[in-house]
C-alpha cells in the first residue's frame, strides 16, 4: 500500500521543483506526472501491490541551420535533455530526503524515443519543439 503521507512530501517536492519553471528562463520546462498503477502481485496482506510511476518530460523549442545537418544539433538536444532529467531527479530525491528523512528509491523502467515536431520550415531555418520522457518506478524506503 502506497503512503498517503509521503506521497503528499513527494507532491510538494514535485511542485516546488517545477512549479515555477519557463521556457524563457532556462530555454527549457521540465513537467512531472506521478501515477499509481495497481500490481497484479500481492503482499504480505494478500492485498493488490500498487506501484508509483513518475513521468519526467524535457521540453524546449529549436532552432536548426538545415546546412549544419540535424543529426548533429539533434545529438547536442539529446545529450541536454538527458543531462536536464537526470539533475531533476537527482534533485526530487534529495529534497524528499531531506522532507522526509527517507530515500526514494528509482527504477527506469522506460525512455521514450525524442519526439521532434517542425513548426516552420524554410531554407534557413527549422523552427519546432523537442520533447524527450522518461518513466521511472519510484519505492519508498
């Protein structure tokens, strides 16, 4: 069974780590989605397992030169993106730790492929948006 208390100190570090974010501050948002999936395994009450799932999304906009090709500036998207998550996370369990004295332990369970949607083409420039997820388990301990 999922703790109704700590999952209100994981809303709160959520909300304070994203909440205030823009794209025009950091060129970037960085959005959360927490979820409860019910296990098919049971526990040591003979109850259903309910697992916590937390959806990290990188969002930004860009700006590609056709002539510099976009595989590369796609590749410099990439490495951003997950370098950006992996400090969001880095800093949700550290701040429930310190909130609530307990490590929140991930698990990676999926990373979504990059979606690049073009809003504007032209010669000289490829405007859209770049969105990278990732989904990850989360258990208290």
């Amino acid at each position: 069974m999922i703790d109704s208390r700590k999952i209100n100190i994981l809303g709160n570090v959520l909300n304070a780590t994203f909440g205030k974010s823009a794209i025009r501050e950091r060129g970037y948002a960085v959005n959360h989605n927490l979820s409860s999936v019910v296990d098919n395994s049971l526990d040591a009450d003979g109850a259903n397992v309910n697992k916590l799932i937390l959806n990290l999304r990188f969002e930004t906009a860009y700006n590609f030169s056709p002539k510099l090709g976009m595989t590369e500036q796609k590749k410099s998207l990439d490495k951003e993106s997950v370098e950006v998550l992996n400090k969001a996370l880095k800093e949700i369990k550290k701040d429930f730790k310190d909130k609530s004295g307990q490590t929140l332990k991930v698990k990676e369970l999926e990373v979504l492929e990059p979606i690049m949607e073009s809003i504007s083409f032209n010669p000289g420039l490829i405007r859209g948006r770049y969105r990278r997820q990732i989904i990850f388990e989360l258990e208290f301990k």
